[in-house]
C-alpha cells in the first residue's frame, strides 16, 4: 500500500485516522510531540521545518519540491471581508 504521514498521531483524531490507515495496510510515520515516529512541535517554524526533512528522511525520499502557500493570510482584504 502506501505511505501516509499523520500529525498529532499519539492521540484523538490523529490516532484513529493512523489506526484506519494501518489496518488498510499503510505505513505510518506519525508525528506528535511524544510518542511517535517524529517527535517535534510543530507550532514553531523549526520544529515544522524538522518535521518535513524528518518525514522524507523516513519515507527514503531522496528530493521532493514543496510548494505551498496559502490561499489568503490571515491580514489580507479577503480574510478581514469574509471574517468579520
């Protein structure tokens, strides 16, 4: 099967999605702040940074280009329009 990686999966939600991913033949790479395969704390700008080279180190990634921004920020005119 495949490969997933799941925050938060020591616990709640996290746990039960790692549980249905594992009983479906996947393999795991949890991350959460104790008790799992990534130990960080991914409310700091380091501790995601570690976790993303962590997870690819885990999966035998040799490369990956990572694109990701935001659809808004949290101050932009669409977020303050939509959100008040």
């Amino acid at each position: 099967m495949g490969i997933a990686v799941v925050t938060g999966s020591a616990s709640g939600i996290g746990a039960a999605v790692r549980a249905r991913l594992e009983k479906n033949g996947d393999r795991v790479i949890g991350i959460d702040l104790r008790n799992a395969e990534i130990e960080v704390d991914l409310s700091t700008p380091e501790g995601r940074k570690r976790s993303i080279a962590q997870a690819l180190e885990a999966c035998g990634a040799a490369w990956i280009a990572w694109w990701w921004r935001p659809a808004w920020e949290p101050t932009s005119p669409t977020f303050s329009r939509s959100h008040r």
